[in-house]
C-alpha cells in the first residue's frame, strides 16, 4: 500500500461526489416529505434505526461515483459489510460513508445529511472528509491533507462561497451554545435532563447577570462541523456513544480546523481508527465512542468537569 494525500484530489473528488449525490437525493426527499411515502424497509444491520429506500439509493450511488473517480478502496458504509471496490486486493484507502444521516427527518423535509470520509490505511489517519447539508446553504463542511502533510478545514456554500474554518476565542461554559444527540426520549433526553452540575454550569448568569448558555439539538457528524465553523462552541455525547461513521468524518473535520475531540475523562481521541484491515474496519463499525467536542481545550476541560458520568 502506498499511501494517497489530497495532491491526488482526494478532498475535491469527494467533495464533488458530495455535491452531486445531493442534487440528486434532494427532490426524491422532498417528494417523500410532501406525498408521506418515507419508503422506509426493515434495517438488518442497525434494527433500532430508521432505513428507507433512500438510504440504500445513496449507498449505491456513492459505491458507482466513488469507483469512477478512485479505482481501488475499501467501502465501508454503514449500511452494508465492508467491500473491496477495484482490482487491488489490498487497496490503501478506506472509504467511510454514512450515505444518509437523520434519515427519519431527511425523509420529512426537515434535516438531512450525509458524510464521506477517506482513511489511508498506511498513514492511518484520515486524508479527507466530507460532511453534507441536504437542505441548508452551507452545503459542504471539507477537510483535506495537502501536499506538505498540513490537515485544512472549510465550508462551501451552495452558491460555491468557500470560508476557511479556524480556532476562534475560547469560551466559557457559561457563554456556550452546547449541543448533543437528544431526540431520543429515553436513551437521550432523561439522561441529559440528569445533568445537573453541567445545565448549573450553562445556567450561570455572567457578570452583567445575563444567562447566555444554551443547550441545543444536533445531529452526526456535522454536530462537530458546527463547532468547527463557529456556530456552536461544543458537543457532547455521554449516553449511548456515536458510531464510527457519525462521529470520524466530523472529528477529522473539526481537529483540522484547530478544536479538540476527548474522551469524558478530558483525554484526547486519536484519529488513527484502527482500519488497517477488513476484519478491523468490521470491528471498528461496531464499537460506539462517547466524547467531547469542542472549539478550545479549555471548555472541553471545563464541560468533563461538569459532566457526572
């Protein structure tokens, strides 16, 4: 295995994949939100999770364009057991896919995204990434690795505007929009609920005795975008844990734009996923990862201190 960097245009062929996948996944979810007809099927692989005949398209699609520009990976999407697309037996990338994320809302018209990330299993680190707003203007959250080993960070709009995304002035908890998972009422939300110390923390009136923190909704992988552009400090996960597809391509994302990805004991994750082969890679998309993402070291100290776990 020799190992790829982004001079190969493994960012820019992602992010045109990216881009096209969407104008073409966009009306079929808008029909589905306006007819009723969500498609959904019965999921194998992940039965508590919602799957329609949306999620599968996508996983298609991706396999058929990705092989068009990249010639030989490893296809490790969420909705099927991991691939060796091509003629190489031991190809160096691995491509990572969540065709379809927030499916049950994409399928409503409300949200909807979908993440694309390559692992050179030689360097084992990511390479490049791409996370996708199907209904929002901000279309495209990009990370890639140019030519002198330097991992970059930006966001592209749907009319092509192009912003770099870098490390802002911390914060602190009490000024901070924090986000997590919560939509599911039991698995989620009353777990969350129970955080006393850390709603107390968000809750502190600052010294002109206004409560600026926030707790908010966000979803995946593109949770850790938002905090790589600057639109919400930090994200949490402490109940359940992500997977692999909803957490990596975003953790990429948001290390390259110069914030912090920890465990709850304040220790910082590793990007090295451990994909270095099928047997692997196959494990790797069945373990779950609890975490703190955040724009500074600083409030990620801060929110593990609030955090009972």
């Amino acid at each position: 295995m020799s190992a790829v960097t982004v001079s190969d245009g493994i960012g820019s062929s992602l992010a045109e994949v990216v881009r096209s996948v969407i104008a073409e996944i966009r009306p079929k979810l808008i029909e589905a939100a306006f007819s009723g007809n969500t498609g959904e099927s019965d999921n194998i692989r992940h039965g508590d999770n919602f799957l329609s005949v949306h999620d599968m398209w996508m996983h298609e699609r991706y396999k058929a364009l990705l092989a068009d520009r990249l010639g030989s990976f490893v296809y490790a999407s969420e909705e099927a057991e991991p691939e060796v697309v091509g003629t190489e037996p031991e190809p160096d990338l691995c491509i990572l896919v969540d065709p379809l994320d927030t499916s049950e809302l994409a399928v409503r018209g409300l949200n909807g995204y979908t993440h694309v990330m390559a692992y050179s299993r030689s360097l084992a680190r990511p390479v490049a990434s791409v996370v996708g707003d199907i209904y929002h203007h901000i279309q495209l959250y990009v990370a890639a690795r140019d030519v002198d080993g330097v991992d970059r960070a930006f966001a592209v709009a749907a009319d092509n505007l192009c912003r770099p995304l870098m490390v802002r002035a911390p914060k602190r908890l009490s000024e901070s929009l924090v986000t997590n998972f919560l939509m599911r009422p039991m698995e989620r939300f009353v777990p969350l609920s129970q955080q006393e110390g850390l709603l107390q923390a968000l809750g502190a009136p600052a010294p002109d005795g206004k409560q600026r923190g926030r707790i908010g909704l966000d979803f995946g992988s593109v949770s850790l975008c938002h905090v790589a552009a600057g639109f919400t400090e930090a994200v949490i996960e402490f109940a359940k844990g992500f997977a692999i597809w909803d957490l990596a391509p975003g953790h990429y994302i948001l290390t390259a734009a110069g914030g912090v990805v920890v465990d709850l004991d304040g220790d910082p994750i590793t990007l090295d996923y451990e994909l270095d082969s099928k047997a692997n890679i196959a494990k790797a998309m069945d373990r779950r990862q609890t975490f703190i993402a955040a724009g500074s070291e600083q409030l990620a100290r801060e929110i593990a201190q609030a955090l009972a776990v």
